[in-house]
C-alpha cells in the first residue's frame, strides 16, 4: 500500500538522524573504556599506565622536535638560550622516560602481586586485633568491636582532612586482596600516585603499613572480618554500604544524608567538593557508575575521587542504593507504562474499525 | 433585540443565543476537506492534540516548579519526579511531548514542502505556519532552560552569546537578553514568564490564525489538484458521497485522525514511559554550574540543524570572522524557510516527486538536514567540521539555487 511506503520512508530518516544524534553521537563523545574489573591484580591499571606513558613520551618526542625547529629560526642570543633550556629538558625527558615508566609499571605489578600473596595468607585473629588496637584506632573507630570515634567528624576532618570511616564493615565491602594492599600503601591501593607524587609535596593522611609484614597485614584483615556485623538485607544493606564506602565524601540530598566530612573540610582536602550524588543514577547511568567506581582514573583522568576497592557485590549495593533514591518510581513507571500501552492499543484499533466504517460510506 | 421564543430543550436554548447548528455546520460538519489524501495530513490534528498535551502536562507542573536558581532543580527532580503523586509523570509527558512535538512539526512542514502546499494561494497557511514553528523553538528554548541543570545553564549560555556577534548593539543585546552579564536568576525567570505565558499565548492566537488561514484556499491534496469546492460539498450533501471529491471534517476526515492518532500516542507513550533520554538529556541531571563547562555542550536535537550551519564556519573567508560568517549563515537559515513560497518560482503544485527538477532539491534538502543534525551534536573537531562546513554550504547553496531551479522547471512544464 502507498501509504505503508511513506510510512517507511518516513521511519528509515527518522531512523538514520535518531541514530546519528543518540548511539552514534554517545559513542563518538564518550569512547568506551576497559570494563570494571575486580580481580585486583593490576593488570588493567599496569596497561592504562603505560598507554599514558607512551602518550606522553610521544608528546615529549614532538616537543623536541618543535623546540629544534625554534632554534634554527631564532636569531636572538637571549631567546636561543631560553630555547636551547627547554630543549634540553625535553631531550632528557625522551631519555629519561621509558625507563622510569617501565621501571614504575614493574613496581606495580609487583606491588599487587604481594597483595595477592598476602591475601591468600591465613590470618590470625588475635594476633590482628593487637595490630589493630595498635594502629588503626587511633584514627578510626570500630562501632562493631565497641570502640567509637574517639574524637567528632569535625576534630577529624580537621587533623586528617577527611574522617576516616568506620572499619566495622570493612571486611565485608572491601575486596580482600584490595584490603591487603590498602594497608600496604594507600595510595597506590586508591590509584592516586599523580595527586601524591614525591613532587607534589603532599602526603596522605593515612600512614602506609607496608613495614609490616605480610603474615601481619593478613591477621590485620582476619581480625576484621572476624567482626560481627550485623547482616543487613536489601534496602537497608544498600544504604549502609553507600554511607560506609561514599559516605565520609559524598551526601545524598535527596535520602537527607550527609557527608561525615564538612563541605569546606572536603574541598580543601579533595581539592574540589564531591558531587551530591541524589541525581547521579540519572546523570551517569548504571553503565557509567560501575566502571567509574571501579577505578575512577579509567574514565576521568586526574580526577580526585579515589578507587574505593568495593567487591562485586557491594558495589552493586551502592548502585542499587543510588538509584532507589536517585530515581524510586522506576517500578511505578514500569508497571504504569505497560497499563497505558495496552489502553492506547485498545484505542488506536477502535480508531481503526471506526475509520473504516466511516470510510466505507465515501469509497 | 431580536424576538426568542420559548426554548423547548436545553439544546435548543444553547442554541438561540450561540447558534450551535450554524456553528458546527461551518466548523465541523459542513467544513470540507479533500478525499485524496494521505495520513500525513493528520499532522496538524496530531499538532494540536501535542499542543493539547503539552499545555495541560504544562499546568501540572507548574503549580509545583519553583522559578529560583536555588529551588528551580530540586523542585523539578525531588518535589515534581518523587514527592507529587505522579509529577514524574507529567514531567515525562511534557519533556518527551516538547521533543515529539518537533518531530510532528517537521513530519507536518516537509509534507507542505513536498506537495507544494505553500503556494498558489496557501502562502499565508505557510507563514502563520512558520511563524507557529518559530514560537515553538522558542518555548522549547525557554521550556528546556526552567530545570536549571548543566545543559540547561550551558545551552542557554551558548545561545543568548550568538547575539553577542551582531555587529554595534551584540553585547548590549547579550546583557538585555539575559538581565545581567551572566546567565543568572533574571534569566530564568525572564525565560519562565516567556514559556508560560507571553509564548503559549502568541502559540494560541497564531494556531488560531493558522487554522483560519486554511479556510479559504483549502487544504491540499495528494495531486494538487484544483477543483470548486461547493459543487463538490453539493454532491456530497446529494448523498453522491463516493463521487464527491470532498469529505466532511466531522465525521469523515477526522476519523481517519483519530485512528492515526492511536497509533502515534503508542509510540509517544512508548518514548514517555520507556525511552526518554532522547527527550531529557542525561547531563540535565546535574545542576547548573557556571564554573563547570561540560565536556560537550550542544542544544536540544530539533536546534541542532541550525546550530551547525552556525558552527560550520569555522574560519576566515574573505577577512569576515568565522564567528561573523556563522551568524549571517544561522540569521539566513531561521529565515529562509518563511520564503519558501516566493523562492519556488515554479508554478507546479504538485508531489516533488512529479516535479522534474524539484524532486532533486527536495531529496538533495533532507540529506543535507539530516547531515546537518547528526554533525549538529558530534564534536566539531577534524574532519567533522569539514563536514559541518561543507553542510552548511550546501544548505545556503540550495536555497540560492532554488529560484533558478524552480524557474527552469517552470520552462520546462510551460505552466502547468
Ligand atoms: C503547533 C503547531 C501547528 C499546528 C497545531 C498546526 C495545525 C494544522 C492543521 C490542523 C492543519 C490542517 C490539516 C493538515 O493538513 O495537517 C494544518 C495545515 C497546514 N500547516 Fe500547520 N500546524 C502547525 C504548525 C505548522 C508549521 C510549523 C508549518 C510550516 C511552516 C505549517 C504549515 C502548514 C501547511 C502548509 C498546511 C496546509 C497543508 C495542506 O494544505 O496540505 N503548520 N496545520
């Protein structure tokens, strides 16, 4: 029928710009990354490290060719010097950079090979909670062994610039292996190195224990997952794993929850403020929030927020957490959706039968 | 006064002082279309159904929405999506109907282009036409601006700075525009008195207007045929209703709307319920920050044909800036359309397709658009601008070479 070929006409260009401006655009706006990965064996951060390293080698490459090219036009002493320094500086750094890189990559491997060792290691609980009481609770409380805060969020916030979470659940919302490494060295653990750099002067609030020995760091983790926590189901274990992994950053408006950190303690401390995250479930998308979290520099180079090192499941929690408050009338939607379609059918085909009867009269 | 006797139905009483009978016969029964034509021409029934939807959904919010950049996001995405029972839903409808409703528009403007519906007689249909889309973009301009998030604050910051490159006045128009050098609180609410009331108000008087300017030339049909009306309706009335080549509004032709219609609404309460993204971008989501530029920044899709043809000039011609070229370009495409009765110098009313040399422009028009949309939003970098360049020229080239083409076809068929 003539009509039914206009019909796909229509449909084939609606087709081809709907396509043009939504998959096709998305695409070419946000390239896709590595997916989450939670084996914690650093094989994806080892190769984004070099891919970024060889990017800038190949930067640094151009760079001597650019201040080569100066030079030979520059006809003034001063400026020739001035060149000939930066020249220089880019020269060492084409020497100097694929050993370091290579030198770096291997540290990282290795680092999060012993993390895997020390992981698979039998812990001894009682050995770990003199470990713990020795170390760690100075700066952090653990509600589920009796032992609060000892100090308020804001005294907190102000000597270690963030509150350091309570560790009741650690064990369980934390990947073991990532755990390990996290007391072995924080930073490297958070995939933070750039922010922390010798050169950047700064240091993180938390000490690295890598000092101890890899039989202690796992009797440190043996202690914390010999605390019993009280298991949570569904609703409310997606809320208390939010608050215990997010929550001393980030605030949820829109379930009324705030950061246990101060704003302006946190924007100090992060270097920008946190994002609300009540919208995030819309913004991002659960595609998005599961890799970002994952390891947040594979799709925001240099950002600030740090890896969290959730497990599988508890991250799904957070996500499930995010979108109960970011987008709660998801099932209304859903249900109502299907209810309305069915009536409209209803009505398209009494439009039909009617419009044929109508019809039939002028034919 | 004239005498009125004692009414013996409530119709009856109605209709001694509004004069129901008369009334229906001119607007509905007795108001006639033409039998050949096709589901496109339910275009404007389904337009002013949007309309319908749109200003109803409209009111729903607005007794919630709170004009403050302080208040305006989370009175939309707290107290409208997850407090008001089914604000959500009106939200939905009203963003995803603003979208659709575009989608109709340009389904409903190149069907008038493809059948020559704009001439012989139909110009003024064209122009309140046109003037109807050009309200439109500016309430969903506006519309789009009220949830104050980051493509809301952005897009409304790109597009009030265009103004910023017409020559002498630009930066004190930008300033005018906008109440303050920055897009700010007086932005929003200058653009929150604009979408709910001075343009749903001109929306109003122009369809009005639109719909009146159909009365005396008719609607088109499929062949562009001319014939007299009354000796049509006459045989219809006679019972001669398969002869007739005309059919009442009410029943006849608004039925086959109807039907239509249903079919539409599933696909638009498919997009409401199931697949809005389109409609009400991701980036929304996140609230306006005027020290935080997203990472792309492109307006609403319906704007994005324009918007490349402004951003296609890239670079110098001539020693005029890019910018300057640019805006000349996008000033001649929101135009360009209004004159489409007066460019097409041919004297063919009849489906493109059956136009010699027409057919080609009208094809050649819908690939350069779409081109035009998809570059529209893709980011302007390397062989995309190139693209978006070369788009833009040939959008400009069609409408110069239109005259010419049209003349030639005019020759060609000697005035038929
Ligand atoms: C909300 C906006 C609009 C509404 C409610 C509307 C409504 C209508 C209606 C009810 C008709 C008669 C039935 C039909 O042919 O579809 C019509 C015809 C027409 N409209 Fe619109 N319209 C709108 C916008 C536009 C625009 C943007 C244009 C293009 C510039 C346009 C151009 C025309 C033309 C050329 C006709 C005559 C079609 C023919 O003779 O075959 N209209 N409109």
């Amino acid at each position: 029928m003539k009509e039914l070929k206009i019909l796909a006409v229509l449909a084939v260009l609606v087709g081809i710009t709907y396509y043009g401006i939504e998959p096709y655009a998305h695409h070419e706006m946000h390239p896709p990354v590595a997916p989450a990965d939670f084996t914690y064996n650093g094989k994806q951060e080892v190769a984004l490290y070099t891919k970024t390293m060889d990017e800038k080698l190949v930067a640094a490459t151009e760079n001597v060719a650019v201040q080569t090219a100066e030079l030979a036009k520059a006809t003034d002493a001063k400026a020739k010097e001035a060149i000939t320094k930066k020249l220089e500086k880019a020269k060492s750094e084409v020497a100097t950079l694929p050993e370091t890189a290579k030198a770096e990559a291997q540290r990282r491997t290795d680092f999060w090979k012993t993390a895997n060792h020390t992981a698979a290691l039998e812990g001894n609980v009682t050995n770990g909670k003199v470990l713990v009481d020795a170390n760690c609770i100075a700066c952090h409380g653990i509600d589920a062994a009796g032992m609060p805060m000892a100090i308020s969020n804001a005294d907190a916030a102000a000597s270690y610039g963030v509150v350091p979470p309570d560790l009741s659940s650690a064990a369980t919302i934390y990947d073991a292996k990532y755990l390990a490494a996290f007391i072995a060295s924080p930073v490297d653990a958070m995939h933070i190195q750039e922010k922390y750099s010798p050169e950047s002067g700064k240091t993180f609030p938390m000490p690295s224990y890598n000092w101890m020995q890899p039989q202690e760091i796992a009797d440190v983790v043996a202690y914390l997952k010999s605390l019993s926590v009280k298991k949570l189901e569904g609703k409310e274990a997606h809320k208390a794993t939010f608050e215990a992994a997010c929550g001393r950053c980030h605030s949820m408006q829109y379930a009324k929850f705030e950061s246990t950190t101060p704003a302006d303690a946190l924007k100090t401390y992060m270097g920008t403020t946190p994002p609300d995250l009540s919208q995030y479930i819309k913004s991002r998308g659960e595609h998005y929030l599961h890799d970002f979290i994952n390891d947040p520099q594979a799709l925001l180079a240099g950002t600030a927020m740090p890896r969290v090192g959730l497990t599988e499941v508890a991250q799904h929690d957070v996500i499930a957490y995010m979108e109960e408050i970011g987008d709660p009338k998801k099932d209304e939607r859903i249900s109502l959706g299907i209810y309305t379609l069915a009536f409209t059918l209803v009505f398209a085909i009494l439009g039909y039968l009617w419009k044929r009867k109508i019809w039939s009269e002028v034919h | 006064m004239a005498e009125f006797k004692q009414a013996d139905s409530m119709y009856e009483w109605f209709d001694q002082r509004l004069g129901i009978d008369k009334f229906l016969k001119v607007m509905m029964t007795e108001y006639w279309i033409p039998k050949n034509i096709n589901f496109l021409w339910a275009m404007g029934v389904l337009l002013t159904v949007m309309f319908t939807i749109l200003l109803v959904s409209g009111l729903f919010l607005l007794m919630y929405y709170k004009p403050d950049i302080n208040m305006a996001f989370d009175s939309v995405n707290y107290t409208i999506m997850q407090e008001v029972a089914y604000g959500w839903l009106f939200r939905h409808i009203h963003a995803v109907g603003a979208s659709v409703v575009f989608l109709i528009i340009y389904i409903h403007m190149f069907t008038g282009i493809y059948y020559g519906s704009y001439k012989k007689g139909r110009e003024m249909i064209w122009i309140s036409g046109m003037l109807l889309f050009v309200l439109f973009s500016a309430e969903g301009f506006s519309g789009y601006m009220l949830p104050w998030g980051q493509m809301s604050y952005w897009a409304a910051y790109v597009i009030t700075e265009i103004f910023g490159g017409i020559p002498l006045i630009g930066g004190d128009l930008v300033v005018w525009i906008r109440g303050n050098f920055y897009v700010s609180d007086s932005t929003l609410t200058r653009f929150f008195m604009l979408h709910v009331l001075l343009i749903p108000l001109a929306i109003l008087g122009t369809i009005v207007l639109h719909f009146y300017a159909l009365r005396f030339p008719h609607v088109n049909n499929l062949d562009g045929e001319f014939f007299d009306y009354d000796a049509e309706a006459k045989k219809y009335l006679d019972g001669k209703k398969v002869e007739s080549k005309v059919v009442p509004f009410w029943p006849v032709f608004l039925s086959k709307d109807f039907f239509v219609l249903g079919f539409f609404l599933l696909f638009f309460f498919y997009l409401t319920f199931f697949h809005f993204n389109f409609a009400m971008d991701p980036v929304n989501f996140d609230k306006a920050d005027g020290l935080k530029t997203p990472a792309h920044i492109y307006p609403e899709w319906y704007f994005l044909w324009s918007y490349e043809v402004l951003r296609g000039f890239f670079f110098e011609i001539a020693g005029i800036s890019g910018k300057s070229l640019g805006l000349i370009a996008f000033a001649v495409a929101q135009a360009v359309f209004f004159l489409m009765p007066w460019l097409d110098r041919s004297p063919m009313v009849k489906p493109a397709n059956q136009r010699p040399y027409f057919k080609y422009w009208f094809w050649f028009l819908m690939v350069d658009l779409i081109v035009l949309t998809i570059y529209g939003k893709l980011p302007p970098t390397g062989t995309n601008a190139w693209v978006g360049f070369a788009s833009s020229i040939t959008f400009l080239s069609l409408f110069i070479a239109l005259p010419f083409i049209t003349k030639a076809e005019g020759k060609k068929v000697g005035g038929k």
